[in-house]
C-alpha cells in the first residue's frame, strides 16, 4: 500500500512553478526544486516521478492560468476588450517583477529548442491552446474563421515578443503602449 502525501501538492507545484518561471528549467537543480517546495527528494520522486514531471505539470498549470485569465476576461468583457486585459495583466502593479521573467511556455521553447525538443514540443503545444483562445476571442467580434485564424496568429506572435521583451527590463509604459499600439491595428483590421 501506497504511503498518503504528506504535503500539499497545489502549494508545492505553486512553489515549483515560480521557480522554474524565474529560473528555468535546467538553471533549476533538484536541491533548489525539493527546497523551494518544501518536500524530500523520495516526495518529489514518489508524487511527480522526477524533475521533468515536475516540470510538465508546471507547465500544464500555467497554460491553464493563462488561458483563464482570458476566459474570466471574456465572461464580463467584450472579445477586443477582454483580449487587450489579457495583454495588460501581467505588467499591472499585481504582476511586480513576475513581468521581467516573461511567459513560462514561451521562455521553455527558446530555452530548450535543440535541447530538449519533448519538453519543447509540449510548451509548443500549450502555446496552441493560448492561441486557439485568442481565436475563439476574435470569432466572437464576428471575424470570418478565416480571418480570426490569421488574427490569432497575429497576436501570438505579439504576445510571444513581449514577453521576450519584458526580459529586457524596458519601462512598463513602453509595453503598454506597444500593447495598444497593437490593439489599435487589430480594431482596423477588424472595423
């Protein structure tokens, strides 16, 4: 029989998921990941199977906060308005220095593309479902399937540069206004 957890796994993945977001994945050592969870190796080995579990499950959980973000968004907002929150939110006074490490799924593909290409492969993929929500957004503007497509794809490659550039420490204000400099195109294009 299976001994129980002894230890909260939502705060341990929480823990591990801000370390691997500022740190990286292989910068990351398996010291630092048990302490900054606060469980043993045989825990960490037991719960998630090793490192790379670790890893992918943090993954999961911040595509799926992403992807949340927007939906809470879009119930209460219309699509541009809600897509533009989207945008916004993480260099609100909220976000703090979480701005500076960027996007957690876009920071796995440069980081491990030609070194890790499984592990690259499923950030890729949770990056597809980012950009399927952006569509699903854009659809509901009433854009063809065609032109929300295009759109969508549009806005990745956007988004996946600000959060390369955020790395860079610019100004906050600088961002923003390459935010809706981009939202303002975007309403064109879509007018």
């Amino acid at each position: 029989m299976a001994r129980p957890l002894e230890f909260d796994r939502t705060t341990a993945t929480q823990s591990a998921l801000l370390l691997f977001w500022s740190k990286g994945y292989q910068a990351t050592s398996l010291a630092d990941l048990v302490a900054a969870m606060g469980i043993s190796r045989s825990s960490l080995y037991a719960a998630y199977g090793d490192k790379r579990g670790v890893f992918l499950e943090c993954l999961d959980l911040f595509a799926a906060r992403s992807i949340a973000i927007l939906t809470e968004a879009r119930t209460r907002q219309p699509p541009l308005t809600a897509l533009r929150s989207f945008f916004l939110q993480p260099i609100s006074e909220e976000a703090g220095e979480r701005w500076a490490w960027g996007c957690m799924l876009v920071n796995t593909v440069l980081e491990l593309a030609g070194v890790d290409d499984a592990l690259c492969a499923h950030a890729r993929r949770r990056l597809a479902e980012v950009e399927a929500a952006f569509e699903a957004c854009l659809s509901d503007t009433g854009c063809g399937a065609a032109k929300a497509a295009e759109l969508s794809a549009f806005l990745m490659v956007v988004n996946e540069g600000l959060r390369v550039s955020s790395r860079r420490a610019l100004p906050q204000p600088v961002h923003r206004a390459q935010i809706e400099t981009t939202f303002r195109l975007l309403e064109s294009t879509i007018a």
